[in-house]
C-alpha cells in the first residue's frame, strides 16, 4: 500500500526546534513534504500574500521525504505545498509543532493555524499541533505519542468534512499527561496594553504587551484541559456565523 | 446627551475613498476617531504586530473628530484606536467600507473584518461594511442609508455579547437594492492557483490567483442575498468550534 502523503509547515520558520520535531514524528508515519517559511511568522493570522511575488526554494530532497522553505506566510506555505510542491491534496497536512499555545482566542491570531484552516478550506485533513511553551529550547519528546496517536486517528478515519483539529499539550514531563480530551474553545482573551515609549530621536512608539484572561469556567474547554494536563483537541470550521444570534437581530427592523 | 464615539478603521490604507466615505457617514452619528493604516493591508488577516515597534501620527484634530495613521495592521489599528487614542472602549468600532466583497469564506481572510473581530473580542459594538467592488474608483453613495441604518441599530440596541457584524453590500444602483438581509455564511471558497513565472534574472517565482467557487445552495446565505441585490448582515463570532463534531470525535480512541 501507498504511503500517505503529509505536509508538514509552521509559523515559526523553516529552522524551529518545533517543526524539526513534527518532521520526525510525521516521517514514521509516510511521506513527508516541508513547506516552512524562511521568517518567524508567529501573530500573521490568515494573511495571504497577494501584492508579491512568492518564490519557493528546495531544500532537500531524497525518497519519501522533500524539504522547501518560502518568503511566504503559513496560508501561502499551506497553499504552495498542495498546489505547486505536491500538485495534488496530500493525505495529511499538519502544522507546527507551535512554539506556545493556541488554544481558546489564541486560535484567532494564529499562523500556525491560519494554515491548518486553509488546508481544511481545500478538503485536506489537517491538524494544528502547539505546545504550550514559547522557548526555542523547550522539550517536545513527550508530545509524539499523542501527536502519532491523534494524526494515526486522522490518518485512519479522515475528519468530518470542513473540520479540522486544534491540538496543544502541556509543558509537563510525559508522565503527567493524564490523556486527550475533546474540547471546545474557552471564551478567553488578551488584554492589550500599549507600551508608550520613546527612541533615541525622541519619537513616540509602543510595543503592545497584555495578558491573558479566561473567565470562562466550562469544565469542557480546551483550556481547563490544558490546566489539568490533558491534551485538548478542539475541533474547528471555518464558518464565522453565529448562527443562534439571527433570530434576534431579525426582530430588528432593519427593513421599516 | 453627548454624542456616541466612533472608532473608524479599515485594511486599504488611511488614503481609500471606501473609508474617506465611511468617515463621512459617521461623522452623522458621533464624534469620530480615525485610526488607519499608512498602506494597504487588504488580505492581512488577523495579523497583529508584536516584533516591531508600532508609530502612530496625528494627520488631524478638531471637536467631534480626530484623524490618525499608523504603521500596523488593521488588528493594531483597532487596538491602539481604544488603548492609545482614545483610551478607553468606543461607543462604536466600525471597519471599511471595503473596496471589494467580505461574504463568505472571504472573512477569513480579510483585514477589515480582523479589526471587527478585535473590537468584538475587546467588547466593543463592531461592524465591518464592504462593497462588492474592487475598484478605487468605486460608487460608495449608495451605501449610505444601509451603513446608516445599521450603524444606528447598533447604536441604539448595542449587540449580542461576542457578536459582531459582516456586512456586505451590491454593487448596483441604489433603487436596485431591495433591502436588508440577516444571513448565515456561504459555504464557499477561493480555489488557488499559482501563476509560475520566471524573473529577468531567470529565477523562478509565483502569483497567487484563483476563482471563487460556492457550492452552497442555501436561500439564508451572504451570497444568495447579496446575488439578489440584498444588502446581508451576519452575524459574526470569535469561536471557532464546530460544536457538532465533539460527539463524533469522542467515538475514536483517543485514549485506547
């Protein structure tokens, strides 16, 4: 039997101890094609590039396994992979491993998602993978059995059609993972604050800072997953609607 | 009673007559805030700036309405429009009027929306308006009892907690519009392609296009209204979950 085809990106660039991970684990499962960016692309959301070109360069290449890094963002990396680099749906596409979290709100700002979403908006089976530790030097060696677990599942089952998976798992020793939980996101925020500060040529700039704020007390969320060191799987559309507010804003009178 | 304050932005830059307009038609209703962007930043998405420094520059100030441009993306205009400029949360946050269509899966990609969805996070009343034409040169006159009456609904009955609004508006004549419509989102999609080319200097690159196709057949969509000169409204959310798929995903194995 054929091996699956997987592509594999990220938003933390081609050279993240993240996406070097997800390769590994991925290559034990079938074929691998890396489509990464060459910049850190962490906080672009859904961003396209449409007003420049993109060029793609190949990295490596041998049996089973192709390596191409681009000037894109993720939505371009998850695009180019499928349509010029593989020409045709892989049976997989998986992103990150996300250096930091992804759950609840986090979802919205996300590249490593942003590409997961596009894939599933092109009918490929697609999962978002993020540890919850935003250091270049953290521990990803405890996320395979669940990452193989979760896209062997995929691999095996497909997803509903326009559902895709957002996966994070805890920062803790391996041990202490208690096991996967399906979640849904919890209505979660950042708080933004600006930062004001000055240049040496005495002009005004502000680094936005924040933090981060769950009111949401739902045992069913992805974050109280995450609190008590279960891996949460959520998963996601692409529909935007919500879907139980038109009743009320149709008793507007719009239309008078 | 003091006037409503309206926090206006948009993703084609401070200089788009779509936003020119929507100053405008809100300087009607309130004391008016601008914060937009100094270049185009259509197809952004939910990006947000974190690595760089952020500037911001006062182009105008005077009683009822004030004028900024800043260096970020929609996201951080939003943001810095109620943390830095006005300093505390707007009786209004409204995006565009985009300079070509947002129904559908174009809200995920889109900047004038991302700026909505921030306000909506940060919970203030949002709304992002778009014309179903691309063209700088587009006819805005008629969008204004549309964005008018919206926006005074809003004013008035405030908006469901975490709602906000993609609103979508034919380009044809004013007498052609039939009305107003609250709608779900089409289930539709942009089919990429890559135009390959080849540089002067003989390096390879690639254009993003594509077509739109919607298979969604359903008589309560953005498109469906929109395509019988309806002017659509939908009701918009930050989660991403698909509710409906956490049963099916609690069938697998997961913790076999």
């Amino acid at each position: 039997m054929a091996k699956p085809k997987i592509l594999v990106t990220n938003d933390d660039g081609v050279e993240a101890p993240g996406l070097r991970k997800l390769i590994e684990f991925m290559r034990k499962l079938g074929n691998v094609y890396v489509v990464a960016s060459d910049r850190i692309m962490s906080g672009t959301g859904h961003a396209i590039t449409v007003r420049t070109p993109l060029r793609v360069r190949e990295l490596h290449k041998e049996a089973g396994y192709e390596e191409y890094v681009c000037d894109g963002t993720p939505v371009d990396c998850a695009k180019l992979g499928i349509e010029v680099v593989i020409g045709h749906k892989p049976d997989l596409l998986v992103s990150g491993i996300n250096h930091g979290s992804n759950a609840s709100i986090n979802v919205i700002y996300s590249g490593t998602m942003a590409a997961v979403l596009e894939g599933c908006i092109d009918d490929v089976p697609s999962i978002g993978f993020s540890l919850l530790d935003y250091s270049f030097k953290a521990e990803f060696n405890h996320c395979e059995p669940y990452v193989q677990k979760i896209a062997g599942n995929v691999l095996e089952h497909g997803l509903p059609t326009g559902i895709c998976l957002n996966v994070n798992i805890p920062a803790v020793d391996g041990e202490e993972i208690k096991g996967i939980k399906v979640c849904r996101q919890a209505k979660a925020r950042w708080v933004g604050k600006f930062d004001a500060r000055r240049d040496p040529a005495k002009r005004d700039y502000y680094w936005l800072t924040g933090h981060f704020e769950n009111k949401d007390e739902g045992e069913d969320t992805d974050q109280h997953a995450l609190e008590n060191n279960f891996v949460s799987v959520v998963p996601v559309h692409t529909d935007l609607t919500a879907h139980h507010a038109i009743s009320e804003l149709n008793n507007w009178k719009l239309n008078g």
